[in-house]
C-alpha cells in the first residue's frame, strides 16, 4: 500500500560525506558535481575515506528547503573533517536517519549530534538497530557490531525514535522506508551475523532494521538511497515502489552489500533484475565490491556515476 503524503521535490541534492573513496580527478559530468581543483591543493586539508558511509540530502520545493543527515559514518571525526574541508554547515539538520544498526554507520553519530544537533533533534532508527550483535566469519574470527550509544545520544539532547515503518522527514519531502519488504529469492540478509540473547548468541540474518530515504523528483521519479542494503538492492528499489506508488527510478544511490565471497554469487540476478527496474542514475558505493561494480559499469555505462567523497548529486524535475 502507498503512503500518502509524500510531495514531489522540484530537486534534491545528495552529497556524500563519507564513503570508501575518494578521486579528485574525477571529472563534473550529469549530476554528478565534483569537489573543484585548485592550484594550491596539495597544501590544503584533505577529504577521508574510511569503511562508513554518510549522506547529506537536501529536498527543494521552490524556495522551500530541508536538510537530512542519512547514516553518521564509522568513526567519530570524519564526517566533521569532511564537511570542514568541504565548507558545509549543516546547521539547520532536521533529522538523523539511521540506516541501520551497524557501526560503520552510527559511529560519527554522537560526534554529529554534538556539532549540528540541538536539543530535541529527532534522531531515528528502526528497533533492531539497538540490537548488541557479531560477525562470525567462516574462518571463526568474531567481529562485534555495537549498537548506537541511544543512552549517550539522549543524555546530550537528542530525542531518539524507534520507527519500524514508514515515516516522513523533510515536511513530506522524504520518505523514509521502515522494514523493508522481502520479495526475492536471492537476496537473503547477512547470513553470518548473530544477535545476543542473554548470554547466548542467535542467528540474526535478516537485519530487519535496514531501511531506505526516498525522495520523489518532480516528473523523473525516485531517488532511492540505501546505506548497505542488507535486504537486497532489488528489495530494497522495488520496496520504494510500492510505498510510494511510484513506478520510475530515476537513480540509486549507495551500498549494495555484493562485496565477498558470500553475496559475489548473486551479482548476475542482482544485475538482471536491476535492469528490470531500469533506474536512469546508479551511484553504487560502500560495500558493493569491485566485481559488482565493475558488472554495472559493463552493464551500464551511461547510467553508471562514480561514487566519491565531496560528490554532490544533483537529481531536478
């Protein structure tokens, strides 16, 4: 069922804060706006890339703005350097939207709080993102994945808000997507992760918590961003589609989880069923791997806009 209230953006601006890498070669071409070369750059402040993601996203209805933080990067500094190097103030953030629960994506969460945030701020996540869990590798090696500090995040001011479904941020320019509905056969979580239960530990591969920012472009049709898509890229656009009753993907932007020896396998359904969706704009970052990413630029080449930090995508009607 479609959710009602969404309003169409005149345009939106996706600018990524933190990811994987950076180019500042890459050339200004499409949406795709690059950080601008000067001649003195090797005596000034460098962009960061760390094994996080972060996305600021800015809806504009003529002269009407609003301005999310999507995902808080993994460590506390670098979306603060980030914006410092690239002259951002986001002053005005009207919420923090969570992706999900895993520390490369919480972890600059209370370092962002602190600098932009304002008391009452709504921070919002999905339930299970509190959950404590772990990564047991095949190989046995046990990684933690810690919750966000929520106590910490509420002592310093913030109101947190458990969200398991749809919400709207951005007076009604954003859609953020809850639980994301399963519908292929392929896409199967996170197999290796476990939660804990008392002081035992279950299987936990779903990661319900994962969802999505829509934003709807006047006559061109959504922005689909995704921090890691735990559910599945294909879930997670077709997941779009049907709470905003929108069929037209105008671009995807973010993780598609298909680095690795455990997702590398569903690279071709993956790539088949996203050319069903037939998205104007792919902007594949984070964990989506070099083999997935060197399929979608075979793949799709005109589609195709590399995702670097300091990038800002600008999607208009």
């Amino acid at each position: 069922m479609a959710i009602s209230g969404l309003r169409p953006v005149d345009r939106v601006e996706v600018t990524v804060v933190v990811d994987l890498s950076v180019d500042i070669l890459l050339p200004s071409v499409g949406p795709a706006n690059r950080p601008p070369m000067t001649s003195d750059w090797s005596e000034r402040d460098q962009l960061r890339a760390e094994h996080g993601y972060s996305l600021l996203v800015r809806t504009w209805i003529g002269a009407e703005s609003h301005v999310v933080v999507y995902d808080a990067g993994l460590s506390p500094t670098t979306f603060l350097w980030n914006c410092d190097v690239l002259g951002i103030k986001p002053n005005e953030i009207e919420a923090i939207l969570l992706s999900h629960g895993h520390a490369d994506h919480h972890g600059g969460l209370e370092a962002v709080f602190k600098r932009f945030g304002r008391s009452g701020l709504p921070i919002v996540l999905h339930p299970d993102a509190r959950l404590e869990r772990r990564v047991v590798f095949p190989t046995g090696l046990a990684i933690d994945m810690p919750p966000p500090s929520v106590n910490d995040l509420e002592r310093d001011g913030a109101r947190v808000l458990d969200e398991p479904g749809p919400t709207l941020w951005g007076a009604g320019t954003m859609l953020l997507s809850g639980q994301v509905e399963r519908t292929t056969s392929y896409e199967q979580g996170f197999p290796p992760q476990q939660k804990r239960d008392g002081d035992d530990w279950l299987p936990d591969p779903w990661i319900w918590d994962d969802q999505n920012l829509v934003v709807d472009v006047r006559g061109r049709g959504l922005v689909v961003m995704s921090g890691c898509s735990h559910a599945g890229a294909v879930n997670v656009m077709r997941n779009a589609r049907r709470l905003s009753g929108i069929d037209a993907i105008h671009a995807f932007v973010g993780g598609m989880h298909l680095t690795g020896g455990l997702f590398e396998s569903i690279i071709p359904a993956t790539i088949r069923d996203v050319a069903g969706l037939a998205p104007d704009y792919l902007v594949p970052g984070h964990c989506t791997g070099y083999r997935a990413l060197a399929e979608i630029v075979t793949r799709f080449p005109d589609r195709y806009l590399a995702s670097s930090v300091g990038t800002t995508y600008r999607f208009a009607a």
